[in-house]
C-alpha cells in the first residue's frame, strides 16, 4: 500500500492521485524479468499529478512521521526523498529530446493511425461537401426568390427599352437617306437662260 495508508486506512485523504510508478507499467512478455528489472529501477517511487500535489503530500507523510520515497510529477518534476526539489536536475526535459526505450509499436498501432488519417481525410472532404451543397442550395433559393424574380423582371423591361430605341434610331436614319418629296418646293430658284444679241434686233 501506499505510504500514507497504515493498516489498511488512510491516514489522510490526499489529492494529486498518487500511485506506484511500477503499477502504471505494461509488459508484452516476460512480465517477471521485466517486474524485477524495473522494481530495482523505480523502487517505491511514487507518481502525483503536479508539483503542489507532491510538495503537500511529502509535507503530510513527514508530519505523520513517515518516510517518503521519491515522488514524480505527470509534469516532470521531481521531489526527492530528502525533500530537494527545483532547478534543472529536478525536471524532467521535453519528451522530444528524450531518446527514449521500449519494445517496438505493435502492428494495431500503424492499422489503427492510418484509419484515423483516413477518417480525418474523409470528415475534410465531407465538410467541404457540405459547404458546397449549401451554397448550392442557397444559390437555388436565391434565383426563385420574389427578389431575384423582381430584378429579372427590371432587367427583361430594360431590355424591350433598349429595342424599342434601336428601333427608333434606326427609323431616323432611314427617313435621313430617303428622297424629297418632287411635289413640294426646293426653295431654290433657277437661273432664266441669256438671251442672244440676235434676238434683241427688230424685224425689217
């Protein structure tokens, strides 16, 4: 059991969920090896969800008189056993730049990832589907609208307007190139012809 529990009651209620660290651990195979290897490894060490949990429940065991192991933080920091916490040493760097060991990724694994890609790729597609029909939809409702009617309506009216002028021009253009009217006057006159100096001599 877990320090702070003595004859199987608690002697206070703790938060930050602590538990052994080597319970958390599964083996694929050779389970005793590995529980031995790693029980040397780990200890009694303890794992807490964040440093505050940690300090409070050292701080809890040591006023009980009870010793404290080694208590680890979900956030990667560490009190030890002697109640030295801080600084570098005592946290855990990014996970990134751990190399870290352990057996191979079953083959589940890569299954079960590549149909959660697959399945990310299909709700991309089915979203943009969706957008698409709706803007399909909308774009329908919008051409038999009573608005939309109303604007074709204007544009169709616009349209006989604009005919009936070029009918209208192209008259005055024909009634321009056409010929008078012979009945009525010109309004210009015409010179009389000259008469000849015989003409102008009296008979004998």
């Amino acid at each position: 059991p877990l320090p702070h529990i003595r004859n199987g009651r608690a002697l206070f209620n703790p938060v930050g969920n602590p538990v052994y660290a080597q319970d958390l651990l599964i083996y694929s195979g050779d389970h005793q090896s590995c529980d031995l290897v790693f029980k040397n490894f780990l200890g009694f060490t303890i794992l807490m969800d964040d440093l505050t949990s940690a300090t409070n429940y050292r701080k809890a065991l040591v006023e009980n008189r009870i010793h404290c192991p080694t208590i680890l933080t979900r956030e990667g920091d560490r009190v030890s056993a002697r109640g030295k916490f801080g600084g570098a040493q005592n946290k855990a760097p990014p996970i990134v730049r751990l190399r870290v060991f352990g057996a191979p990724l079953p083959q589940h694994y890569h299954t079960l990832k590549e149909q959660l890609d697959l399945l990310e790729k299909y709700k991309s597609i089915r979203l943009k589907m969706e957008q698409v029909e709706k803007a399909h939809d909308e774009c329908i409702m919008e051409e038999v609208s009573p608005k939309r009617l109303q604007e074709r309506q204007k544009v169709e009216e616009m349209k006989k307007e604009f005919e009936e002028i070029e009918r209208q021009l192209a008259s005055v253009r024909l009634g321009k190139r056409g010929p008078e009217n012979p009945g009525e006057p010109s309004g210009i006159q015409t010179k009389r012809p000259r008469q000849k100096s015989t003409d102008l001599l009296p008979d004998f």
